[in-house]
C-alpha cells in the first residue's frame, strides 16, 4: 500500500465517529465509587486450594465502611495503572514485535500475492481470505492492524462481481471470528487466563473447535451473500467506494522475497516454541512477552532492518497499541475502587446467593449475556479482561462453573460484539473506510450475530457439563 493510500486511510479512520472508551470508563469509575457510599461493605477469607487462591464460600461477613473519597476517584487511575503494569507492557511488548513483523512488509506483501492469485478465482477469495484473517485474530490479536486491508478487499470483491458488504466482511468478520475463538489471542484469552490463575492458553482444543465451527458458519453467510450478488446486482450494496484499482493489484509486480519467506518461517516456528513453552514450561507472561522481544529483533534482521529501523519500528507497533494498553488501567482503577470500599466481596455474596439454587450450566449462560453487557461499555478485549475477570473468577468458583468456562464466556462475547457494537472504535473505523453506514451493516449482519450469539450460548454450557477446565 502506497504512502499517500496509508494517509487516506488514517484520514478516513479520524472521521469515524464512536462513543469515546475513556468517557465510559470514567463514568463506570464513578459509578464504582458512588457504589462504595451506598452497597455495604464485606469480605470472604480466601483459602489455597491446590496451589491457587480462591474464596471460602461459608466465610462472608460484614465489616466497617470504607467509601472512596472525591480524591480517591482520582488516585485510582494511577492505581490502576501500577497495578495492571505487568498486562500493559506485556501488551506494547507484543505490539511492538507486531510492529517490527509489519515494517518488513511480509505481511502486506503475503496479502497482496494471495489477492492476485485469487483474482479470476472468486469462489475461493471469501473462504481463503476469511481463513487468513481469523487465523490473524485468534492467534495474534489482529484488530486495527486489519484496517489498511479493506482497501484491498473491497474492490477485488466488486471487479469478482460481488459488493462493498462483501469485501468488508471478509476482513471484519473474519478477524471477529479469531477473537471469538481466540485460539491463542494473547490480548483477550492470554490475559483473561492470566487473570484467573489459569495456564496461559490452555484449554485450546475446545477453542480450536469452536473456530471450526464459527469460521464455517460465517465463510457459508458471506459466501451466500456474495453470490446473490452475483447473480442479481441489484442485491448488493455499492458505495461511492474510490481506492486502488483491481488491475493495481493484479498488474503489480510484488512477489514475496526471500526475506518475506524468511520472516514468515520464524514467525510461525515462533507460535510453536510458544506452544511448547506455555504447555510443556507453563511460561507466564513474562516468558511470553520475552519470546516476543527476541522475535522482534531476529524478524527484523532476517527482514533486513537495520537496527535503528527494528527499534523504531518497535516503537511504532507499541505506540499503536498505547490506547488499547492504557484503557486497561483505567478498567483496573474501577477495581481499585471497588476493593478499597470492600464492596466486591458484598457484590460476589449477593450476587452468588441469588443464583445458588440456579444449575451451573445456567449461571455459566448467564455470564456470557452478562460479559456480552458489559462489552458494549469497555469495546476494549484487554480492557474488559482487566475489569471483569477479577470478579467473574471468584463468582465462577461460588457458582460452582470452571474458572475456563468463564473466560470462555468473555472471549466469546468479546469477539461477537466487535462487529456490531457503534462502541467499538476499530469497527466504526472500518465502516468509515468502506463508507458503509452502520444501520446498514446491522441490517445485514444481525443474522449471522444471532447465530453466532446462540453459539456463544450453547458453547458455554456444553463447556461447563463437560467441566472444562484445568479448572
């Protein structure tokens, strides 16, 4: 993609209007600490379990108020920030490695050779190009980084015959359907797990089936779409859409290089020593993150980088991600909040004794709408792990649901939103691009989001009558 399509599509992205993520977290801030003068405060005795903590359910008692002040609203941010500090450098760690794999442009260049191979074969553009960007999302948190693409898709999608809903799903839909799944997301599940005192990426399995499934049912909708366009144009939608030609694509003379091939050999050799060492070392976040400065640098040698290019280009991948990094310490500030007041103890108690005599399979259901809430206010994957998982894993434990099953039901709701929530900046951003408006999009979308939705559903409860665990 050229310098001047790159501005044009960063100009595109700032005219995307969205509900401002920082606002809302304020606000649930305050509503935290409203909550702190009013819900009683209360505690459970935490026992070891294991090796792990977890919370003795017979031990909840009362005890003296302890509400935030006016200046404790603000000293949580900084809170929150220090105490989320190993998640948000583990996220710009990961980004900035992100940042040096995109500067050796094996990724746009991959892109551009599989387009034109597909471009006279357009019933596989949708299932192949759909399967890249799930891959994309499920196993490296692929969101923003997406965007410069739907430039690409969306006229290939028209010069096939097909329209702008098509080209833009296979990269919308495609990258929710990894984030959904989120085989090895280390922004969503990595976290989520980290949180809840689980092994980093385990239960995979189950999620690799789900992203079977989920990929199946979406590449079926689109494809279904895109040929009764097809067949009778008038169907389609068409936007006053001007980018880069076909012919642009086609006609270019971009090849993968030695490099490119080079770097795209040690990126997924990476994956595995990162599979091994997670399911073998059981390697944590630091390990983790530490993989990815070293991948960071070897890709950016093996991508002919020189060493002033990997560092900024580190630079540039953690920068993209500042927003997404610090949104998780404001999420944790409500946390703050909500301990110091002693109330989130008071809120487990009341909220597990309404729910004791409800089966696990239901509570477990009943997270996942719960986490599908609270998604349309904190659109941020990392985000919400950071707020939510501190609370889900403990209710999870009362409720007597696996602490997976419960990451589960943020992962799912996480991924489904992303592609219809006008909260999510990434989303709106998109439409933006494709100049598609988003009652337009919602339209068409619904379907296939309420399938995904009753999915989402089935897939918790199956999970938690088969106890999926470790635990």
């Amino acid at each position: 993609m050229s310098h001047v399509q790159q501005k044009t599509s960063k100009k595109e992205i700032k005219k995307s209007r969205t509900i401002n993520v920082y606002v809302l977290l304020l606000i649930v801030l305050l509503v935290a600490t409203v909550f702190t003068h009013i819900i009683p405060a209360g505690e459970y005795a935490r026992i070891d379990f294991n090796g792990r903590e977890i919370v003795d359910s017979d031990s909840f008692k009362y005890v003296d108020k302890s509400p935030a002040s006016f200046f404790d609203f603000f000293k949580a941010i900084h809170s929150g920030m220090v105490s989320a500090a190993d998640i948000i450098f583990f996220v710009l760690i990961i980004g900035g490695a992100f940042g040096v794999l995109t500067a050796t442009g094996t990724i746009e260049t991959l892109m551009v050779v599989v387009s034109r191979k597909l471009a006279n074969k357009e019933k596989w553009l949708i299932p192949v190009m759909m399967l890249f960007f799930a891959l994309g999302g499920s196993l490296m948190g692929m969101s923003e980084e997406t965007l410069v693409y739907i430039p690409i898709l969306i006229p290939l999608a028209i010069a096939l015959g097909f329209d702008v809903l098509t080209g833009a799903a296979i990269v919308l839909i495609g990258a929710s359907i990894g984030f959904t799944t989120a085989i090895m997301n280390p922004f969503t599940v990595g976290i989520a797990q980290g949180i809840a005192g689980l092994p980093i990426f385990s239960g995979m399995m189950y999620r690799i089936i789900l992203f079977i499934l989920m990929y199946v049912i979406a590449v079926g909708f689109v494809y279904r779409h895109a040929m009764k366009v097809k067949r009778e144009r008038s169907l389609g939608y068409f936007a006053d859409y001007q980018t880069i030609g076909l012919e642009k694509i086609i006609d270019s003379n971009i090849v993968l290089e030695k490099k490119h091939k080079l770097v795209l050999g040690y990126f997924l050799f990476n994956f595995v020593v990162l599979v091994i060492g997670v399911i073998k070392f059981q390697w944590y976040i630091t390990e983790i993150a530490s993989l990815f400065i070293l991948s960071g640098i070897i890709m950016g040698i093996l991508g002919k980088l020189s060493s002033d290019q990997i560092v900024q280009s580190f630079m540039n991948g953690a920068a993209g991600l500042i927003t997404g990094a610090l949104v998780i310490g404001v999420s944790r500030a409500t946390l703050i909040v909500l301990e110091q007041g002693h109330i989130i103890d008071t809120i487990l108690y009341h909220t597990s004794s309404a729910l004791q005599h409800v089966p696990p399979v239901f509570s477990s259901a009943g997270m996942f709408i719960l986490q599908s809430f609270i998604h349309f206010v904190v659109p941020s994957g990392s985000g919400q792990a950071a707020l939510t998982m501190p609370i889900m894993a403990p209710l999870a434990d009362l409720l007597g649901v696996t602490r997976q099953t419960a990451v589960l039901s943020f992962s799912m709701a996480d991924g489904i939103g992303n592609i219809i929530f006008p909260t999510s900046g990434y989303f709106m951003a998109a439409l933006s691009l494709a100049k598609i408006p988003w009652s337009r999009w919602a339209k068409w979308v619904w379907p296939l989001i309420l399938v995904q939705y009753g999915i989402g559903i089935i897939s918790v409860i199956i999970a938690q009558i088969l106890k999926y665990g470790p635990y």
